[in-house]
C-alpha cells in the first residue's frame, strides 16, 4: 500500500521545549512519544497505540534567527518531490528548503502556497498503514486552512493536487468556509482567515474522546483555550488552542 497523492500523511511540530510538547500532548491527546533514534538530530515520534501519528522537534537554529514561532505543518504526500515542487513554483508557490532525502524514510521538501502557507511535499520510502476508522482518538481529524484568499487558494491547491469542492458553508461575518474533498471523502476546510492572524497558515485537528473534558485537560497541562468548545456542522465539537510554548492546534469530538 502507498499514500494516495494529494493526501496528508504525516503533521510534524517545531518547537520551543521538545520535551515540555511531548508531556502536554500525552496529557491532552493520549500519545506516547519516543526519540526516533536519528543520528543527526533530536528528533520524537508520537503514537496513538501502534499508530504513528506525528514528529517532534525543536525549532532549528537558522529558523530562530528568521523568527520562526512554535508551529505544527503537515506533509502531503506526492508522486515525485522533485516535479511537484518544480509544479508548485510554477504555480506561484514558494520553496523555504529544496527536495532532500531522510535515510530510511522518504524525500521531502518545504514549501509555501502562493499565500505564504507553509506545507511539506513528501514522497515515503516506506508503505502506508491502512486509515483509521473515523474519530478514532489520537488520529488526525481535520486539516484548516486560514487564507489570504480562501477562492484562490483552492484554486492553487485544486491545480496542485486535485483536491475538489464539498459543501460552503456560510459563516454569516467570518464569510464563508469552504470543505475540501480528495479521494472522494471531505478532509479539510478552508476559509479567510480572522484580522487578527499575520500570516495564512494550515492548523490541523486532532480527535479526541470528548471536547469539553479535552479543553479541561489543556488549561490543566499549562495550555490556552482560544476558541470552544462549539459544535460545528456534521454533529462535532471542536476546541481551538495555544499549548504552552505557543503553537495552535485544534481538537475534534463526535461529542461535547
């Protein structure tokens, strides 16, 4: 089995105190989190059970010079890295570090849509695990995308990867929220994001078993509500947050 193109594969976080993330996330989303054993790096892998789900690391030297805040990011997984991140220039993108190999694991480069949102082209060296049931808790349940422009930016991602229009869903003065399909199911939604963001950016939700129990355990392990717990359309409730060193994330549940 492969990773089909144009799909997510894999969220990775940079950040302030790799250890201090790890504790606040098995706290708040269950997982256990282990050195990956890279030579050259410090470097966690997180897990739901067997699952892995996401990658640790402290934010590298020549990033904090550029001020590069604590942040998650999301692979996506392409045929070839080389031709889609030559495609994405020509599309208008932007490349932050050209096409390299991760011995034993897969090629990547990193890279910004035309509205400086930072994502990961990855193409893996190894199989795919089979997805999840939905809902599953500690499993990725959502990709947002805050757009300068959510119209072009679909536009830019549809040309890039496929990916197709689901429902708009109209937010009445936040305007509207467009869901995103690839592979025939929706796996995201985008929409402009709010004044008070500087840049355009992807924030990623992860499930969890309950949202207003979730949201407790956040302030409780030294994080920041921003946003919920708010049902939201399809029967879920979401929480938005800040952990501790700063980065956002999202949380998703089938129930409050």
């Amino acid at each position: 089995m492969t990773a089909t193109p144009g799909s997510f594969v894999w969220r990775e976080l940079m950040t302030s105190d790799m250890k201090g993330a790890e504790a606040f996330y098995k706290n708040v989303v269950g997982w256990t989190c282990a050195d990956s054993g890279m030579a050259e790096m410090s470097y966690s892998i997180c897990h739901a059970g067997d699952a892995m789900i996401a990658g640790m690391m402290n934010i590298p030297d020549e990033a904090k010079k550029m001020g590069v805040p604590p942040n998650w990011s999301g692979y996506i997984s392409v045929e070839d890295v080389d031709a889609a991140t030559a495609k994405l220039k020509s599309l208008g993108g932007s490349v932050h570090r050209p096409p390299g190999d991760i011995p034993g694991v897969g090629r990547f480069s990193v890279v910004a849509d035309p509205q400086g949102a930072v994502f990961d082209l990855f193409k893996s060296a190894n199989p795919a695990p089979a997805d999840p049931p939905p809902d599953t808790p500690g499993h990725v349940g959502w990709n947002e995308l805050y757009a300068q422009d959510w119209e072009k930016s679909f536009a830019f991602y549809n040309a890039m990867f496929g990916w197709t229009k689901g429902e708009a869903i109209d937010m009445g003065p936040m305007g509207k929220y467009q869901l995103f399909s690839h592979g025939g199911k929706d796996i995201g939604g985008m929409m402009n994001k709010p004044p008070h963001m500087p840049n355009a950016a992807w924030g990623f939700y992860f499930n969890v078993d309950g949202a207003a129990a979730a949201a407790a355990r956040v302030t409780a392990a030294g994080g920041k509500i921003l946003h919920g717990p708010v049902p939201v359309p399809g029967g879920h409730t979401i929480v938005q947050g800040l952990d501790p060193q700063g980065a956002f994330f999202g949380l998703v549940s089938p129930k409050a």
